[in-house]
C-alpha cells in the first residue's frame, strides 16, 4: 500500500505538481493566460489570412520591420511612461482596452468600409515608380487597414503576453514554485490554443457556406465577436487577480526583500539592458528565435498562399494548424515539462533551438531540391507543392509546441532571480523591443534578398544557411545564459 501511494504521488507529481493553496493563486493565473493565447492565436491567423491573400507573403517582411518594429518602440515608450505616472495596475488596463476596442472597430467598420478607405490609385502610382523588389512597401500603404490589424494583433502577443501578463506573473510567483508552476501555466492555454484553432476552422468554414455577398466578412465577424468577450473575460481575471488574490497578502518573487531602485528613463533603460551580459544574453535568445522562425516562415507561407489563395480556405488551413500546435504543445507539457525539473533549466532551453533548427532544414530541403522529393508525392497521392505545405505544418507544431511548453517558460524564468528594475524595463524591453528587432531582422534579411538576390523561391537556399548559423549562436548563448542563472538563483 505505502509502494502504490508512494508511485501514485510520483505520477501526481509529474502531471500536476500544484498543491492545496496554491490553486487559489494558480487557477486564474491560468485562466487568464488561457484567455490572452486564445485570442492571440485566433488574431495570428486572420492577419494571415488578409495580408498573404491580399499583398502576398512578401508583405509580411516589409511590415515587420517597417510597421511592427516601429510601433513596438511607440508602445514602449508608453509603457515606460504610464509605469512611471500610474500603478501597475493601471497600466494594465491602459495596455490592454484599446486593444479590444480596435479589434471591434475593425470588424464594425474598417474592414466594411475597406473599398472606400484604401488608396487605390495613389498606390498605382506608387507601384508604378517603385522598383520590384519593393512592391511589399507600396503594398503596406495600398491595405492600410489590414497592415494596422497585422500590426496590432503581433502586438498582442508581445505586449499582452509577454510583457504585461509575465510582468505580473514574476512579480507574484517564488523562484521556487516558478519551476513547477510556469511549464502547467501553459497547459490550459495550449487547450485554449486547441480551442482556437478549431473555432477559425468552424466559422472561416461556416461564413464561406452563408450566402452573404462576402463569406469571409461572415467569418469575421463571429471570429471578431468572441476575440473581444474573451479579451475582457482576461482583463476582468487581471482585476480579481489584483484585487482580491494578492491585494492584502502578494507572494514575493524572492527569499528577502529588495531594496528598491529608483525608475528609469527609456534611454536609461535601453543602456540598463545593454550593460547588462546577463539581460544581453536573454535578448540573444529571444532574437534567435525571432529570426529563425521568421526566415521559415514566410518561406512557407508562400507556399501556403500557393496551395489556399482564398481568405476562408486559408484561415481555416491555419486554424487545423493552432489546434494541432495547441494539442502538440499540451502532450510536451504533461510528456516533456518534467526536463526542466528533473534536468535543469540548461536542458529545456535548449530543446527549441534544436528542433527549429532540425526541422527548419528539412522544410527548406524539400523546397530546394523539389525533383527529389517528386516521387514521394506521387505515391502519397499529392502534388509537391502540397507536401512542401505539409513539411512545413510538420516544423510549425514540432518547434512552436517546445517553444511555448519549455523555451518561453525557461524564457521567463530567467527573470525572476533579477532586481526589480531589470524585471520591469529591462523585460519590457527584451521582450516588446527585442522580440520585435528578432523578426524584424529576418525580415530586413529577407528584404536585402529580395533587392539583390530575388524572389522567395530563389533565396531559399540562403535562408536555410542563415538559420542554421544563428541556431548555433542561439545555443551557444544558451550554455553562457544557464551558467549566470545558476549562480544567480542558486538553481542546480
């Protein structure tokens, strides 16, 4: 009896090491993160769907760093702003309402009202004196409305996620419980995750069978309706959170007291975070993956945009695919979430990198030499374009599902043996800025191609070579990032 509740608890332990009081505080921290991925997932697959339909995925390089990294620095100096005017909990509602309320304005009106607010003939002209290779520049300005929805739904994921809802988590959770608490965190948002996906398959297949005049803004709207009741089910959460959980007891972050530093300015803060090896070495990691995922990507978006040239077709393709990643990330946590606690931190760091890298070049290998992989196609009964689809919906939920389950939470980790300082502005601006410059960069790498090398089919090639030489960059900061968090967290 004492061997069979002794082997009970050891199973208990790997698939749910939360205890007692503790679901107090875990639950709706959970819930709430739940909420914020749903959202985030659903957004992601309808900016797809009418930037890659519309303007081709080309667009998607030159909107990342010409709009996303632009308005992440905007949102940066903001949040630098209302942290030093407003409480923390102000900021959050700050942050976070105009987000839904743009969400709902785009559906009610701007989307509607596209025909007569997008340039058209200036963007003729436009198209007419600019060279080829900038067409995605020209093509940012012609969808306006859909390059500001792409813009703010990458925001989402940035500012939402990982800056406003990690913010609250490191402030609130112990070093100690971090291990245990921050892979489950995600177990119920890769359900939401599910969840998501399988809703964007339901209604983008639901507004393409109506018999309204446009199906795809039937999708829209449903999808639109649920984006804001959700978003304010998540702040409303936040509220309890503040106000009811940790109002009169907050759990420290750490063992004793700190002493508390006095509020920086931006450009304080920038050179907080560049003076700083160990807040360098978080940003490397963050940018690493910025990059990598991006050049894959957009790669096989093209392909993608290829195979499903129509909006409903599309989002509902990418939907299957959140489902997918959602249940795949959700097998890692409750397969895969022991490594960081069996095997330390160094260990579920370095997961991502190796399977991006290994499944990256393999998408990439049956882009570049198609003739080889031709006869597999025939016997699988498809065409190789739809293969190279499918080798890279393979990549996608191999590499996102440990990105979410083991690279993000080892991500946030990192943190919390920090000052306070470094926690607010120096994770602001890892994660807003440095997530932004990460997908930016294969986004200005990418365009340096386009100029001079040519379309996506041909960069292929170096776009492959270039993700395996940051892979190696990314694990090698891996190894020096995990010998500063041991020391500063006593963490072996």
């Amino acid at each position: 009896m004492i061997l069979e509740n002794s082997a009970l608890t050891k199973i208990r332990q790997f698939l749910w090491p939360i205890y007692g009081e503790e679901h107090k505080r875990f639950l709706p921290m959970m819930l709430m993160i739940a909420f914020i991925i749903f959202n985030y997932t659903v957004l992601r697959n309808i900016k797809d769907a009418l930037i890659v339909t519309e303007a081709g995925a080309e667009t998607i390089t030159f909107l990342k760093f010409w709009a996303v990294v632009p308005a992440a620095f905007i949102f940066f100096l903001f949040y630098s702003k209302m942290t030093n005017i407003l409480s923390s909990k102000s900021v959050f509602y700050v942050m976070v309402l105009p987000f839904i309320a743009f969400f709902a304005i785009f559906a009610l009106f701007l989307y509607p009202n596209r025909e007569l607010l997008h340039p058209t003939l200036s963007a003729d002209w436009l198209q007419s004196i600019f060279p080829p290779g900038l067409a995605g520049m020209v093509a940012i300005y012609r969808y306006w409305t859909f390059s500001l929805f792409y813009v703010l739904a990458e925001l989402w994921g940035s500012v939402v996620l990982s800056l406003l809802f990690w913010q609250f988590a490191n402030s609130v959770t112990p070093v100690a419980d971090a291990k245990r608490f921050y892979p489950h965190l995600y177990l119920l948002g890769n359900v939401a995750n599910m969840l998501a996906g399988y809703i964007t398959f339901y209604f983008s297949n639901l507004g393409k069978t109506s018999n309204a005049a446009d199906p795809w803004q039937v999708s829209l709207n449903y999808l639109m309706l649920i984006v804001v009741c959700v978003g304010l089910a998540a702040t409303a959460i936040y509220f309890y959170l503040s106000q009811v959980v940790f109002k009169e007891a907050p759990v420290s972050a750490t063992a004793a007291p700190k002493k508390k530093k006095p509020k920086l300015s931006m450009a304080e803060s920038f050179k907080f975070l560049f003076s700083s090896k160990y807040l360098g070495l978080i940003a490397v990691l963050v940018i690493a993956y910025g990059i990598s995922i991006n050049l894959v990507e957009v790669s096989w978006k093209n392909r993608l945009g290829m195979q499903y040239p129509d909006k409903n077709d599309y989002n509902a393709f990418m939907g299957m695919l959140s489902g997918t990643i959602g249940f795949g990330t959700a097998l890692v946590i409750l397969l895969g979430g022991s490594i960081i606690r069996k095997f330390g931190w160094k260990k579920g760091a370095l997961a991502t990198p190796y399977i991006l890298g290994f499944t990256g070049i393999a998408f990439f290998a049956c882009v570049i030499f198609p003739d080889f992989f031709a006869p597999v196609a025939v016997l699988m009964g498809t065409t190789p374009l739809m293969m190279a689809v499918m080798f890279g919906f393979a990549q996608n939920v191999l590499s996102k599902s440990t990105k979410y389950a083991l690279f993000d939470p080892t991500k946030e980790m990192a943190y919390i043996p920090l000052d306070d300082e470094s926690k607010s502005k120096g994770k602001a601006a890892v994660d807003v800025v440095g997530a932004r410059l990460g997908k930016s960069g294969g986004s200005l790498l990418q365009q340096f191609m386009f100029a001079f090398i040519g379309p996506i089919g041909v960069i292929m090639p170096y776009s492959a070579a270039i993700v395996v030489i940051i892979v190696g960059v990314w694990i090698v900061a891996v190894y020096a990032l995990s010998k500063r968090y041991t020391a500063l967290s006593g963490d072996k």
